[in-house]
C-alpha cells in the first residue's frame, strides 16, 4: 500500500497523540483518578474530528509534487 | 542541493550538535553551573538510561516523518529553516524561563526534571517535540482553512497546539505517581505562586504554548516569501536575527500578562483543580 506523503505529518501527530494517551492509561492505573483520561477525552474529540476532516481533505487532493 | 544549502546545511546542524553536546556535558557532569535542581524523576521502565535514550530516539523519528514530508514539500533550505529555527526558538525561550525564574531575575517558573540530551535546560525530545506539533498543527490549519490570511493559518495551528497541550501537561507533571522507580516530581515542576491555574498548570504556560507557536508560524511563513528580493545568504540571517526579537515579544507579553493581569485580579484562582 503506498501511504501518501501529504498524510505523514498527521501520522507523526498520532502517534504522539497515542503515546501521551498511554501516559494518561498509566497514570489513571497507577492514581484511581479518571480526571486525567477525562481530560483527554474532552479535549480528543475536537482533535480526532479535525484530523478526520483533514484525512478526507487529502484523500479527495491529488499529491503535491 | 546547491551549494549555499549545503553549505548551510553543515553550519546550522554543527552549531546545533555543539550546544547540544555542550549542554549535555554541563548537565550531567557539572550541574552546579546552571544550578539544577536535585530530584527523583519518574521513569516507567526499570532501566532508567535506555528509557531516557529511547525518549531521545522516539522522538526523532517523528521529526524524521515530518521532516520527509516537509523536505518534499517545501525543500530543503525551507525545511531546515522549520527544523532548526522552531528548535533554537522554543529551546531558548523555555530556558530563558527557566533561567529568569531559576536565578531570581523575574518570578519562579518550572523546571525539567529528566533527559538524555539537552539544549541548555531544555531536554531533546522537548525541542523536537515543539518541532513536531508546531508543524504537524500548523499544516492541519493550512487543510483545514485552505488559502485562508497566514495570521489566520498560524492562529489556528496555534490553537490546535495548545488544545493539545491543554490535557498532556497536567498527564506529565504528575507522571511520578505512574513512575516504576520511586520519584517525587514529574516529567518537569511548576514553582509559580500567586498565579491562576488550570488543571493545575498556570495559565502563562497555554499561553506561551499559543504565543510561540503563533509567532514562529508567522516568521517561517513571513521571511522566505523575500527570497527573491534578499537571496538565500540574507533570508537566512534575518529569520534567524528575528528569533531574539521574538523572545523579547514572548518575555515581555507573557510576563506582562502575568504581573498586570493575573497576579492582581485572578492570583491563587485555580479552574478545574486536579484533586
């Protein structure tokens, strides 16, 4: 599968995104307290909406050269 | 390349390599000179120096990413203007923080608590992470808002950037609680008083997140546009010679906000404490 480059910089933001969300997993693990995943929780949605509309934005652009 | 970029290539990467070698024997082997504070970090893995160099590489490869894209792109001299200016940039304005506060010039700040590599006293991956959400947010504002005003374009990726910030600061000062190894501080710790917090983490800090990454966007998009006015030799200095300029914005702006504002009306008010 050829991954298009134009997508490489939402990749290298999701997986930062997936590591810090493996932070919080721990924390909640290691306290009993759900604030810290809540707080991702609210703020993801917003994210993963954006990075959705921008995927479909760059599937529907021919890459740039 | 031609051969200014290669020329600037081998410069701009060697003065970089420089600082980081030089901040990173200053603080290991001689922390008495920048006076760094003596702590437990917290570490999630029994082997604390791999899981540091693990950091250190992590990191990388997601610049690596992004920088394989920008490369193709925008070229090579623009890439590096992003890659080493956002660097320079943020590692120098969170030192200067950390210094002011450190020895008594303004108010207290923060610290960071563990690294493998440093630039001044700011770890590796935190540079380069700067790098890789400045320009990951940034060009998802670009998509998002296509042909939109660059003031418009970098205050959009400026907030994305903060948003983010917003849930992972509070995750990584209290990470000592998650740490396998017994540590007393997080990935870094905030010493400022007397100031309003959010999710216990003082605003300044969102803040300075918005105002960096606003400004920078700004001069990266600002300064190549004269490359056919000024040539590359030029270009290349004033982006750099406006990074100064820059930091005396963030200091004064940020510190203003800070002193006139916060601390006189909304000083110990705590938005959504962390229990």
């Amino acid at each position: 599968m050829k991954i298009n480059k134009e997508s490489f910089p939402v990749i290298a933001l999701v997986l930062m995104i997936l590591l810090d969300i493996g932070d919080a997993f721990l924390l909640v693990q290691a306290t009993g307290n759900a604030i810290y995943l809540t707080l991702a929780l609210v703020a993801l949605p917003l994210f993963l909406v954006i990075l959705v509309v921008v995927l479909f934005r760059l599937k529907k652009e021919p890459e740039s050269e | 390349m031609d051969k200014f970029t290669r020329a600037f290539t081998i410069v701009i990467l060697t003065i970089l390599g420089i600082c980081i070698a030089v901040s990173t024997i200053i603080h290991h082997l001689t922390p008495w000179i920048f006076q760094v504070p003596s702590v437990n970090p917290p570490y999630l893995f029994a082997s604390p120096p791999i899981e540091l160099i693990v950091m250190d590489v992590a990191s990388l490869v997601g610049a690596l990413i992004i920088f394989n894209y920008s490369i193709h792109k925008y070229g090579l001299w623009r890439s590096l203007l992003f890659l080493t200016g956002s660097f320079i940039f943020t590692g120098l304005e969170e030192s200067m923080w950390i210094f002011l506060g450190r020895f008594g010039v303004t108010f207290p700040s923060y610290f960071f608590t563990r690294g493998a590599l440093w630039f001044f006293e700011v770890p590796f991956y935190t540079c380069i992470g700067w790098y890789v959400v400045a320009f990951a947010c940034v060009f998802l504002a670009e998509k998002l808002l296509p042909n939109r005003h660059f003031l418009v374009i970098a205050a959009l990726g400026a907030f994305l950037a903060m948003d983010l910030d917003l849930w992972t600061d509070p995750v990584m000062v209290n990470l000592n609680y998650a740490s396998v190894i017994p540590a007393n501080v997080g990935m870094w710790v905030w010493n400022m008083e007397y100031t309003l917090k959010f999710f216990g983490i003082p605003l300044m800090n969102f803040l300075g997140w918005f105002l960096v990454i606003f400004l920078f966007a700004i001069l990266w998009k600002v300064v190549p546009k004269r490359l056919d006015q000024w040539g590359y030799r030029k270009t290349t200095l004033i982006f750099y010679g406006c990074v100064p300029l820059l930091l005396v914005a963030c200091l004064l702006v940020l510190s203003g906000i800070e002193v006139l504002i916060i601390r006189n009306f909304f000083a110990d008010v705590s938005i959504f404490p962390i229990p």
